[in-house]
C-alpha cells in the first residue's frame, strides 16, 4: 500500500514539476498569421545543360502565412501560397500556375524593432494549371498547355532564404528573399540521340509580408 502511495506522490509531484518547465514555454509562444506579396525569377535546371534556356520574371506570388515562435532562436513557417513559375526555350515562354506549401524552419535573431531571419526547409507544389507563349508574325501568342503524361505537376524541393522584419507590435513587416530548387522532375527524363536529359525547376523569389501577432 505504502509503494503504491508513494508511486503516485512521485507521479503527481513529476507532473507539477512538468508543468513549471512547460508553462513558461507555452507563455513565450508567439503565433503570426499574415498575407505576403512578391516576384520570381524562375528557370529550369537542364542537365546536360542546354544553350536556349533562360530564367523569366513572375509577378504572380500571393499567400498566407503562418509563424511559430516559441524558442529563443528557432520558429516554424508555413502557409499556402499562389505563384507562376516557367522557363524560356527555343523561343518559347512555358509558365505553370502552382499551389505551394513550404515547411520551413526560420532561425531569427530579435534586437529593437528588428528581427533578422534565416530559413531553411522543404516545400511541395502542384500545377493547376499551364500556359505557352510564343511570337508569330510580330505578335505574342498565348495558349494553354494542355499537361501530359510526361509532365510531372507535383513538384517538390529544398528552400533557403534570408530576410529582415521591422516589428511594431502587433504587426510585423517582413523582407525575404529565397532559392528555391526542385528534386522532382518536370518533365519524365527522356533520352535524346545523345544523352538522358534531366530538367528540374529552381527559382529565385523575394517577397513582403505584413503579419499580425495573436
């Protein structure tokens, strides 16, 4: 009887002294939610390399966003966001419109108003939707590009960045800037007279945010 006594005497003060490390955590947790806005300059990574690519500017890249701040120097990012991506080959412009979520671990440093961030983590991303254009007789054509079997739309891939936030509570504005490059393929690899070519999306993208703390 007394073991027993004394087995739940040691849970429940195991418990409290839990509690005394969990709690002051949980009050320093700090949870941002926002919209962001922003530009690409997207290509895609040939291998072998092949002379007609170049990268391209993206205007559309709009999301939400979520941080997670709980330890001193360690928080959390995700959200759900809407941008184009594409390349330019052989004169033709190929852009996808993809649905992204980035997972995404922000090291941050605060100090006044300002917090500097470093990202790194993984996103994926789905093609909704895919668009060709062209010149012909001096006029730009647009066409939607119909995807094929070849054509991989789920994308996924490493993401590292950098950025700065001012912060004036309980908003933040927030500067980033991130490379982004796939290890899926966007098109099944397919062999040619002379080699296998390899072709992997990578793109440089800078954005701003405004955030809310709750």
């Amino acid at each position: 009887m007394m073991s027993a006594v004394n087995l739940k005497n040691k849970l429940r003060a195991i418990t409290i002294a839990s509690l005394f490390v969990v709690l002051p955590f949980l009050g320093k947790a700090q949870h941002f939610i926002g919209i962001k806005e922003g530009v690409n300059i997207s290509s895609v990574w040939f291998n072998p390399a092949q002379k007609s690519d170049s990268s391209i500017v993206q205007w559309l890249n709009v999301g939400l966003v979520y941080k997670y701040y709980n330890l001193p120097w360690v928080g959390f990012q995700t959200g759900l966001n809407l941008s184009e991506k594409g390349f330019m080959w052989n004169d033709t412009i190929r852009r996808h419109k993809v649905l992204e979520l980035p997972l995404l671990s922000q090291f941050h440093y605060e100090t006044w108003h300002l917090r500097f961030i470093i990202n790194a983590g993984m996103y994926a991303s789905y093609a909704l939707s895919g668009e060709i254009s062209y010149e012909k007789n001096g006029a730009m054509i647009k066409e939607e590009y119909v995807f094929t079997t070849h054509d991989r739309r789920i994308e996924y891939g490493m993401h590292a960045g950098g950025g700065i936030g001012f912060i004036f509570k309980p908003f933040e504005l927030q500067f980033e800037a991130g490379y982004q490059f796939a290890f899926s393929y966007v098109m099944d690899p397919h062999r040619t007279n002379k080699s296998t070519i390899y072709t992997r999306f990578q793109q440089w993208m800078f954005s701003v945010a405004l955030l809310f703390q709750l």
